[in-house]
C-alpha cells in the first residue's frame, strides 16, 4: 500500500519524508489556497518544490472545466517535472482529457469521485489514479469505506490497472481499513500517518525496557 500525504504544507512533507514511509503527495486548489499559495506562477513553483522533497508521484490539479483547456493545462503541469500527476475532476470533460493524457503515456489522477460507475469511467479512460473521497461520503451518513469495497471488486473483475487511491481520509481507521479493503494507495493528513505508530502498550513497554536496563548499569 502506498502513502501519500494530501497537504500543501512543504514542513509536513518534508517531515513525512523523513519517517522513510512517504510514496506521494496529493494536493488541490483548498489545500494550495490553505498554505496561502496564490497566483499560477506561484503554484508552479510550488508544485516543483514538493517534487524536490519527495521521492514519488505528486497531483497537481488542473483548474480548467473544458476538455481543451484542460490539455494545455495539463501539459503545462506534466512539463514541470517527471513526478508531476495531472489531477482532472470526474466531468465529462475531464474523462476525456483523461483519455487523451492516457493515450500519451502521461500519468492521471482522476479526483472527487463519489460512486462506482464514476471509478468504472474513470477505469475506462486509463486513469493511472482513482480518487473516491471517502470522508466526504463519511460527512452526508454514507459508508465512504463501503465505496472502496466495490470499486476494488468491480477493478478486480477485469483486472483494470487504475490504482484506488482512497482520498479525504481524516484519521488511522480509515488508513486501516483501507488497507483491509485492498485500496492501492492512502492519501491523508500528517496526523492520519503518524497515528499509526501510537499504542499505550508499546510507550509503557519502552518505558518499562529502559527503566530495567538503568537497573542493570
Ligand atoms: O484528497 C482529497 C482531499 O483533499 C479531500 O479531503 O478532508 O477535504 O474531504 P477533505
């Protein structure tokens, strides 16, 4: 399973990075907007930025709703760097330029995806990435968890290659679960990937190891 860390922060990459655990990066307009990073040219630069930090794939979204639009800017980010995903939205024009960055061998995350039929589509385009938004489904009383489930099982079927990569996920249930359910990738905050090294058991066990070996010397 692979670990992506969705901020714009550069301090919390960087410090996901370090732990040795860190696959990728997602981000979107919020997030860039979050850490107050405004202006094409400073979301470019941005954008590189992050790639010289990690190792592995970096979304960056495109802002346009036009097929045509889309490609340019698309192109305009997949140039940036060798790391760079073209993020486009689950519209109609979006599965198309989908299409098209697939048929170019440049690599595509296909975001804001809330059912099976939009992660099937989305499949069918040649997706390299799908991003079904769990926790927004959490949000209106749906089983974000469930969305998973059965588009692993659809992608199963016919052994479509398009990675699940579980997206809005908020805490270490839904990064367990997910790995449970057989999602290819995880992106979630600092706090979600950090939580996992937490249990009572083992800060009282270390305590207890170290108290010991002071005795002994
Ligand atoms: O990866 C998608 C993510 O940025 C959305 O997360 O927490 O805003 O639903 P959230």
């Amino acid at each position: 399973m692979k670990f992506f860390i969705d901020t714009a922060n550069l301090a919390q990459i960087k410090e996901a990075q370090e732990l040795g655990v860190l696959d990728g990066v997602t981000t979107n307009p919020s997030l860039m907007a979050k850490e107050g990073i405004t202006g094409k040219e400073n979301i470019l630069k941005h954008y590189v930025d992050i790639c010289n930090i990690v190792d592995g794939d970096v979304s960056a979204e495109v802002i346009s709703t036009d097929f045509d639009e889309m490609v340019k800017e698309g192109e305009e980010l997949a140039a940036l760097h060798e790391q760079i995903v073209v993020k486009l939205p689950m519209i109609k024009d979006g599965v198309k330029a989908c299409k098209y960055f697939s048929d170019k061998g440049i690599r595509t995350n296909v975001t804001l995806v809330f059912s099976p039929g939009q992660a099937l589509l989305a499949a069918k385009a040649g997706a390299t990435y799908v991003s079904p938004f769990i926790g927004r489904l959490d949000d209106i009383s749906t089983d974000g968890l469930n969305l998973i489930a059965e588009i692993r099982h659809i992608y199963d079927n016919y052994a479509f290659d398009t990675q699940i990569l579980a997206a809005s996920v908020r805490h270490t249930m839904h990064v367990i679960d997910c790995a449970k359910l057989g999602a290819d990738v995880m992106t979630g905050g600092l706090a979600s990937i950090e939580g996992l090294l937490k249990h009572p058991l083992t800060d009282s066990g270390l305590a207890k190891f170290l108290e010991d070996y002071k005795k002994g010397n």
